[in-house]
C-alpha cells in the first residue's frame, strides 16, 4: 500500500469507514493492493453498515428503534417492497409537540432500513443515507464568500434516504425556503425515501412553505407521535 493509500484509510477509519473492506464487500478484493480477500462479502457489508451507523449515530438516538407501530409498519413496507415498487411514495412524515419521540423513530427507521439493505442480496453498493435538520440546512444555504453554499444541497439531493429533522424549525429566509423546496421537490419527482419531522401542523407547514410541500406530504404516511413530553420524563425541569 502506498502513502496515499495508507493515508486514506486512516481519514476513513477516523469516520468509521473501512474502505478495504468496502471495496471487498464489493468484489470479493481489497483494490488497495494489500492483497487479502474477505471470505464473506455479504457478512462485510453487514459489518460496514453496522460500523457506519455506530459512528454517525452516537449519542442520545444510538439505540434508537422505530417501535411506533405506524412507523414500524412504514419501514416494514418500504423493506418489502422497495423504493420503487409501492403505489404510495415513500415519504414518511411525523408531526408533533416537542418531545414526543419524532427523531427517536426517524433515527430508529434510518437504522432498521440501512441494515435491511445491507443484507438485500444483489446490493453491491453502500446505501446512503442521511440527517440534516432544517437549522443544520438553513445554515449551509447562507450564501458564503467560498461558494460552498453553492454545492450544499448536492448530498441530499442524492441520498438514497434522507432524514430532514425539524421542517418549520427556526427562521426561514428566502434562499433557505427556496432550497427546501428545491430539495423537496428533487426527491418528490424522483420518489426518493424521504423522512421529515416537524412541530407544526399542515396548517403550519403551509404558512411556512406554501401548498406544495404539505401537498407532496401527504402522498406518503403521516405520523402524529402524540403521548407525554419524554424529556420531562426523564429530565430535571420538575
Ligand atoms: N421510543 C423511545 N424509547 C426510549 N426513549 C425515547 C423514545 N422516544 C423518545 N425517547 C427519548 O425521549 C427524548 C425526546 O425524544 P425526541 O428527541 O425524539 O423527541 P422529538 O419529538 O424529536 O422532539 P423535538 O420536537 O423537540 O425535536 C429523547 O431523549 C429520546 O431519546
Ligand atoms: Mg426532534
């Protein structure tokens, strides 16, 4: 292995990412040129997968599971019959007061989904999803002298699952509403799993976006997560 190689591996390995074993998971072969062969391809992309989402989801949603029984029931279809194959797009929505659990589920169906498509025999490629909340978003579309904004939606665009957390949340400016429904309407056309969650209503979302995203919503599942405030569970405010 060469020095850039070798470079390489350690910034991926710093994100988690194995990339001897991606590219075996892929051919059977490490393209980097150390020679070894993975036995159980099938079994590396498992284990990528596992390692990517151990990586990028610490914290407060690492054990996440979508036990809602309509979240559940959204991940199951959607893992049954894939992407394209459904009438209904596959949108998930899930609307409620803050607390509820709305990220918990999301994070749980992201996690539930990427491992099913590890295991999907034939998937030969990584599956790429991603999170971005709306303030996280917002602030990536304010023009920069870099031009980096200019690239910013790119990655969402993209993604085979997309979680936007928080719609509605913070402010809107003009550029940040004109990128929402930019990508919103990207991953409509083109019937890309996508998960939203918000604290406001439909009513809402149309004060903030107009007719359009609400509309396109409500050609997938909405959730209402309703229940008490769990942070007030578990928290100190008392
Ligand atoms: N099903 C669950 N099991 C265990 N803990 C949960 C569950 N759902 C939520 N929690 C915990 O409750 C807290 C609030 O959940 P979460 O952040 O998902 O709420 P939210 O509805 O997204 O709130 P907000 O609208 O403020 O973003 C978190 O600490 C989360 O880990
Ligand atoms: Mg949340």
């Amino acid at each position: 292995m060469n020095a850039l190689h070798q470079r390489m591996q350690e910034l991926a390995a710093r994100r988690g990412i194995d990339l001897a074993a991606l590219a075996a998971a892929d051919t059977g072969e490490s393209p980097l040129g150390t020679g070894w062969t993975v036995d159980d391809p099938a079994a590396a992309r498992r284990e990528m997968a596992e390692a990517v989402l151990a990586a990028e989801m610490r914290g407060t949603f690492a054990n996440a599971q979508p036990d809602h029984p309509e979240v559940a029931r959204w991940v199951s279809e959607l893992i049954e019959q894939g992407p394209d194959a459904g009438d209904r797009l596959p949108w998930l929505t899930l609307m409620g007061a803050t607390g509820r659990g709305k990220t918990h589920q999301a994070y749980g169906a992201i996690r539930a989904l990427s491992m099913a498509a590890a295991r999907r025999p034939g998937s030969y490629r990584p599956y790429r999803w991603r999170i971005v909340t709306h303030p996280e978003l917002s602030a990536a579309l304010r023009p920069k002298s870099d031009k980096s904004h200019e690239y910013a939606l790119e990655i969402y665009e993209v993604a085979d699952l997309l979680l936007l957390d928080d719609i509605g949340a913070g402010s809107l400016t003009d550029y940040g509403r004109e990128g929402i429904l930019h990508l919103v309407n990207h991953r409509y056309v083109r019937r890309l799993p996508t998960i939203f969650t918000t604290n406001l209503n439909e009513d809402g979302l149309r004060d903030a976006f107009g007719d359009r995203v609400p509309s396109r919503m409500n050609e997938g599942v909405i959730v209402v997560v309703d229940g008490p405030d769990r942070r007030e569970a578990i928290g100190e405010w008392r």
